[in-house]
C-alpha cells in the first residue's frame, strides 16, 4: 500500500528524512495488541518489535509505539517481520490516566484528525463522560464529533431531549444522531469522512462501535456480539486496529473504556468549561476556588439557574484530578524518576 494512502503527508516525510537511520523504512502502526505491533508500508503489513536500544532510551511508556504512530523500521532478514527503531513526532493523540490509582498515563492512539465520541442514546449516555471524552480530545489536539447510537430505541422527543442537555452545557461540538439499525445519520459520517484522513471510534463497551465499522465498510469487518434487551451491545473489540475504508479515509477502532481518567493541565482544561471561566472575572476574590467564597459569581450563577449545578460539580471533579495529576508529575521531576513504566 502507498503511504500516502496511510495518510503520509509532507510533515511526516520531512521528519522521517531527519530522522530514520541508513536502511531504514518508514511505516506506520496498524494495530497493537498487547504491546504486538503491526506495521504496514508497500511492503504490506507485518510483525514489528522494538529494538532493544530503542527500548533502553525510552523514558516514558508514552515513548512505546501506539496505533496511529509513524515509525522507523527495518527488515533484518526478510520482509515478513520488521524492528522498529525510531517513532516520529506525534501531530495530534488521545490518550487517558491509566486505570486504577495508578498516576501514569495510556495511549490510545496517535496522528488522528478527528474523534469520534460514541454515546449510545439508552444506557451509555452520560453527560460527565462526554465531557471527559471532549477533553482528552482538546488535550491532543484532536476534533472531536459526538455519535449518539442506537437513535432507533428512543422517541423523537427523547432524542432531542438528550441533544438538547449536551447543548445546554455550551459543548458547540457537531452531533450527529445514528441508527445502525435503519441506517439514519449514517450517510452524515461517511460525508464528513475524507481521504487520507485518520478517524478514531472510542467509547464504551457496547455502544455499537464495531457495527458502525462494518456499516462503513459493507462487510463483517469487525466481529460482533449479540445485543440484550436493554439495547446494550456486547464488548468485541480487544485490539488498537486501523482499517482503510474504501473512499480512502482511515478509521481507527479501539476497546471499550471503563474509566476515562483525565491528564490535562488546568489551562487546557478551562478550554472545555468557557462558561464557567467567563465568570469568574466576577468573583469578589481573585483566587476564588468556587466552592465557598463569598462574592463567588460561579455559585451565584448555580443559585440562579444560570449554570447546572451537575456540569459546576464535574468541573470540580475534573479540577481536582488535573491538579493531582500536576504535582505528581512536578513530585517525579524533582525527584528525577521516570514518570511511566512501560505498559503491556
């Protein structure tokens, strides 16, 4: 396969001339499974492992090759397995807090133009989840859109309902409603899909990510499982995987998130929550935590129904998280430890 049809532009190829070694090709990482990559070039798609120096310089388990991700390779013997010496700078990623208390973070994926936030419209639709999702997407710099799934299992009023709570905390991101069932809203992804662009699906277990794969593709691309009666999917996918659609677009499928922990900075994160940032100007103190100051023009904003107390307590939440997650960070750098260990 050509690697512009990977979605090789002359940013990529540029680093890459600086960058990759005497023998060395260049590739990108198709899949991961594990910490197993593939990478895929003209020669096809094949086993990679990373070198042992290449291991021995990384500082972070942020430094391991992830799906998305322009790489260094070479072929030691034969063109049916590679070695991945070097892994180009990254344009854009998504990544998350690792699961658990763990202050480390996972990446999920890397070079993606756009993400694609699934929420299905019956159980999985949360409002303090999507507002996650938006902002590992800001953090990576990342378009995000929102698919609300499974639209054949709700009322019209129901559905605009739901559109209308996401609209009525100021998030401006496109929505776009989906039924893998009857196939309404499906034409509006592929539309907005162009070619040698990358998209990621992520979301949670059983939102219809994989369905919508094979929608896309017009085959049983991605396998899936059965639906229980509450319209919930079963969890399929359990690998990072690029697939290229036929129209040229490249469309990244990732597993199900159970946690979405956040590692943005403060900064990054007022992005997301302008409304409340837009008041507090107004507060009588300038270092005003918007909890129980006097004169606090965010609680007053709660008091007068102006701002859902709902999106004040998540931006709390988040808050202390970031914050948490920067002085761990400072903490390590004081300290001269590595802030990650490699992840399987």
């Amino acid at each position: 396969m050509e690697l512009i049809a990977l979605g090789m532009d002359h940013w990529f190829a540029d680093h890459a001339k600086a960058l990759c070694g005497p023998g060395q090709r260049l590739a990108r990482v198709t899949a991961v499974d594990r910490g197993q990559c593939i990478v895929s070039n003209e020669v096809g798609g094949v086993p990679a492992k990373a070198t042992s120096a290449f291991m021995g310089a990384m500082q972070s388990a942020s430094d391991m090759p992830c799906v998305g991700d322009w790489v260094c390779v070479e072929y030691p013997e034969s063109e049916h397995a590679a070695t991945i010496h070097r892994v180009l700078p990254r344009k854009s990623f998504l990544r998350r807090k690792s699961a658990g208390k763990s202050r480390t973070f996972q990446m999920i994926a890397a070079n993606i133009d756009v993400a694609f936030i699934v929420q299905s419209c019956q159980y999985d639709f949360n409002l303090s989840r999507i507002e996650r999702y938006l902002l590992m997407a800001n953090e990576g710099q990342v378009e995000p859109v929102l698919l609300l799934t499974k639209t054949d299992l709700v009322s019209a009023d129901a559905l605009a309902q739901l559109m209308g709570s996401i609209r009525a905390l100021g998030i401006c991101t496109k929505i776009i409603a989906l039924s893998n069932v009857t196939g309404s809203g499906l034409d509006q992804v592929k539309e907005m899909m162009r070619c040698g662009k990358t998209y990621c699906l992520v979301g949670s277990s059983g939102v219809g990510k994989s369905t919508l794969i094979n929608r896309l593709t017009g085959q049983e691309t991605v396998k899936t499982g059965t639906v229980s009666h509450s319209g919930e999917g079963r969890h399929t996918t359990v690998r990072r995987h690029l697939i290229v659609l036929e129209q040229g677009a490249l469309l990244i499928d990732t597993p199900g998130m159970r946690e979405i922990g956040i590692v943005v900075a403060s900064e990054e994160m007022d992005d997301n929550f302008e409304d409340i940032v837009r008041l507090s100007p107004d507060c009588r103190f300038t270092n005003c935590g918007h909890t129980n100051e006097p004169g606090c023009a965010v609680l007053a904003a709660i008091t007068d129904g102006t701002l859902q107390r709902e999106r004040y307590r998540n931006y709390l939440k988040l808050k202390t998280e970031s914050a948490l997650h920067e002085r761990s960070s400072a903490d390590k750098r004081r300290k001269g430890k590595k802030s990650d260990v490699p992840q399987s």
